[in-house]
C-alpha cells in the first residue's frame, strides 16, 4: 500500500488532460501573455544550460531489484527537523504574480496541503508574513544586500515570521543576459512599449483574471520582500536590478549565520569548494542550482556535480534543483546522495492554468508517478535508493 495524497474532490475537468508535469506548460502557454510566458520558460542566452538541465538525465539507467516486497510504500523524507510527505518541494520563484493571481500564495497553500517544502521567493509582492501564516512551514529564499543593517533587519523580520528555514541565493552578482525577455519587450521595470500592450490585449483572461485582480485587490504591485522595510513598485526604475548585489561575499554569509539561529541554507552552489565553505562557516545545508539556467549560459547541471559536492558536505543536507520534471529525475538524484528535490515552473504554470487546484494536481501527479518507480525499482523508501541501482549511459547524454 502506498502513502499517496487523495486526488481533490470537484477537480476541475480541465486537469484530466493533464497528465504530466510538462503539460502544464502546454496548457498555460496559451493562457498567457506571449511576453510572460516567455519571462518564465526561457533561459538566458543560447539556452544551452535550459536544455541540458533535461538532457543530463538520460546519462543514467535503472538496475531494478525484483521479488523483494514493495506493499508497503512511502516516500517520506525529513529534513530540517521536519517530516514531509515527499522528497520534493516547490522551489523560489520571483515575479509569480505575474503568471498568476495570488501565485505565491497559491503554491504555498497546496504545498501545506500536501505537507511538501515549499520556498518563498524574496521577489514576492506578497509579504513573506502572510505567507507564513498561510503555511507556516514556508522557507524564504533572501536576495541579500551586502549591507550590515539590511542583513540584521531582514534576519530579524524573517525571525519575527516565524519562518523555520532561511536560505541565501548566492548566483545572482548581477543580472543575466535574456534575450528572449529582450525580443518579447519585457524587462523591468515594466513599460507597457506597443509590442507588450498588444500582447496584454489579446489575451484578456490573463488581464482580468491576474492583472485586474492584482491592481483591484493589492493595489500598485511592490516587492516587498527585498529588504526590511519592502522594496520599489514593478514598475519604478529603481526595480532594475535590486536582486543582483556584486558584493555579496562569505564574509556575509558568516554574518547571516551568526545572527540567524534557525536552519541555514545555501541556494545556487555548483562548486565543490564553494560546498566546502559553507561546511565551514557553519551552513545547515545547500541547494545545487543554476538558477533553472536563468543565469549562466554553459552553466554545469547541478546532477552532474552533485557526488562532488556530497563528498565536501559531510552532515549537511544537500538539496539540488533545475531541470527535475520525473519522478524519474528525483530518484536519480537521490541515488547519488541528494536528500530533496525542488521544482519551480510546473508548478507556477500548474497556478497559472489552474490556480490552486492546479498546484495540487500537480504535486499529485508528481508523487504518483514517484510511487510507481519506487515499486517498480524495488524500493518501499526512498532512503533505499543508492548509486548501485544506476549505471552510466553517457551515450545516451
């Protein structure tokens, strides 16, 4: 018998074409605005590090284990002192809000509801204290200015949130090159040139049902989680480039550490040396990221690091992102040591298509999947899954 979430009584009839993670992004391709669609799905640059995220996974085969008794089945994880249903969760993503009405607290509601990690971004125009109360399991997901009383505040605003986990995005010095953003006409601050207001017109659904409600119910848009007291408007010109800080240092990190005393998290290390370093200022745990290869172009996947970076970690909890869509792809990763994987567009697209119930099907369609390779691999927990149970097909990469 497994442990799988109940599928939502009155789902929407819409959700029974969907049957994957990818389908979402067909579904909400054509609900949303060409230039907000784009601000999601693309990479940056030649989006070679986008569509390697993907292709990384075929280097890898199954050796199953056969006649071993799977009847009993759960995939729970712990983490951070805390038991979640699943050994996945929903990782930060900024500028939600424009994909969906209430996008962060959407998410954060069906992953309470799930009992899976969910991270919010610090790019929220929802403050991170609603959204603690709407799941008080929420983490947050900093953009950190490198200044002393900025730290101290947000630490202690954070702190005061009751939010448990506090993670620092480390892969942001400056802003990334999006050409797809550039052709669409989009960028911030937002500028409604004739390209994007034409393209805001010709999908109506999208402006009434998230841009309306947005403008109706919230008011003139701020991100108001950059710093301790909120942060500019979407479309002021100070919102070009506050989440990226140049010098941001360890030297920051050893500060955040020594004020913050609940768990502490890295996001976006690649480097077995970087891993090494924040073992040694006294990180709880990190999270192996290229930013869904938002950032840097030719960027390693983050699976292709990760026996390097298990081997530096020595007791923290080493989490890993980009590219995961299968339960196949959890369990990869989780062979080669990771302990949590985190998911970002489907399930912002899984908001957008279809709001919370959508989040939820998402997570549902994900964790059956998870079960059925578990049985089919032999496995009753996930705990069980280890580098023997893969080989190398480094052709097929």
């Amino acid at each position: 018998m497994s442990l799988l979430p109940k599928r939502s009584a009155g789902q929407p009839s819409k959700l029974n074409q969907i049957l994957d993670l990818d389908d979402f992004d067909r579904a909400a391709r054509d609900r949303l605005p060409q230039a907000i669609y784009d601000y999601v799905a693309h990479g940056s640059e030649t989006e070679t590090t986008l569509r390697t995220n993907r292709t990384v996974f075929d280097g890898w085969r199954f050796v199953t284990r056969n006649l071993v008794g799977v009847t009993e089945r759960d995939p729970a994880v712990s983490l951070f002192g805390h038991r979640y249903a699943s050994p996945f969760g929903i990782a930060p993503m900024g500028g939600s809000a424009l994909v969906a009405y209430d996008g962060h607290g959407v998410m954060a509601r069906a992953a309470a509801e799930a009992n899976v990690p969910f991270i919010l971004s610090a790019n929220s125009i929802i403050a991170l204290e609603e959204i603690a109360r709407i799941n008080p399991n929420t983490w947050f997901a900093a953009y950190q200015s490198p200044n002393a009383n900025a730290i101290s505040g947000m630490v202690e605003r954070v702190s005061r949130a009751g939010i448990p986990v506090l993670a620092l995005t480390t892969d942001v010095p400056i802003g990334s090159n999006r050409e797809a953003d550039a052709r669409a006409g989009f960028g911030f601050p937002i500028r409604p040139t004739p390209r994007l207001s034409w393209d805001i017109a010709t999908h109506p659904r999208w402006m009434a049902s998230v841009l309306g409600r947005t403008l109706l119910r919230r008011g003139y848009p701020h991100i108001v989680n950059l710093e301790p007291d909120g942060g500019p408007g979407l479309f002021s010109t100070k919102v070009r480039g506050i989440a990226a800080h140049e010098g941001l240092s360890w030297d920051h990190v050893r500060m955040m550490r020594e004020l913050w005393k609940g768990p502490f998290v890295l996001k976006g290390l690649l480097s077995a040396a970087d891993v090494a370093l924040a073992r040694e200022n006294g990180v709880d745990g990190i999270i192996l990221s290229n930013h869904g290869g938002r950032q840097l172009d030719y960027a390693a996947s983050p699976i292709q690091v990760l026996s390097a970076a298990i081997t530096e970690a020595r007791g923290m909890t080493v989490m890993i992102d980009s590219g995961f869509r299968r339960g196949t792809d959890i369990l990869k990763a989780m062979a080669l040591g990771a302990e949590c994987v985190f998911i970002g567009r489907p399930f912002l697209f899984a908001a957008a298509f279809a709001g919370q119930a959508g989040v939820q099907h998402a997570i549902s369609l994900l964790s059956r999947e998870l079960d059925r390779d578990m049985a089919m691999l032999g496995l009753c927990r996930v705990s069980e899954m280890r580098p023997e149970l893969l080989i190398a097909a480094p052709d097929a990469a």
